[in-house]
C-alpha cells in the first residue's frame, strides 16, 4: 500500500501526517491523518490503512 509521510505547514510550525491510499490504481480516495500531541501513532496510521484499503474504486 502506497503510504507517505507529509509535513502540514500551521500557523504553529511543521504538523506530521500520515497518507494511506489504496493499491488499486485509478483515481481513488486516500486517507490523511493528522498527528495528536505526541506525532503519528501506530495504531491510527494502521486504521487509516484499513480505511484506505476499504475506499471506493470510482470507476466501478
């Protein structure tokens, strides 16, 4: 599965992200998740794998 690891500019400096997108190809839907407090955690940037992996293939 196709992840990445975006720095979001704030007004407050660098935000860390995580980006899922499903391994189909086509256009499709990804999953972004902003960091808490304490940066990406494992177990949210494993749901927005899972919901990645659940996203529509638009041309279906």
């Amino acid at each position: 599965m196709p992840t990445t690891m975006p720095r979001i500019p704030t007004p407050d400096g660098l935000a860390d992200a995580f980006a899922a997108f499903p391994d189909r190809g086509g256009p499709h839907p990804g999953v972004l998740l902003y960091s808490g407090a304490f940066g990406v955690r494992p177990v949210p940037r494993e749901m927005a794998r899972e919901l990645a992996e659940h996203a529509p293939n638009r041309h279906q």
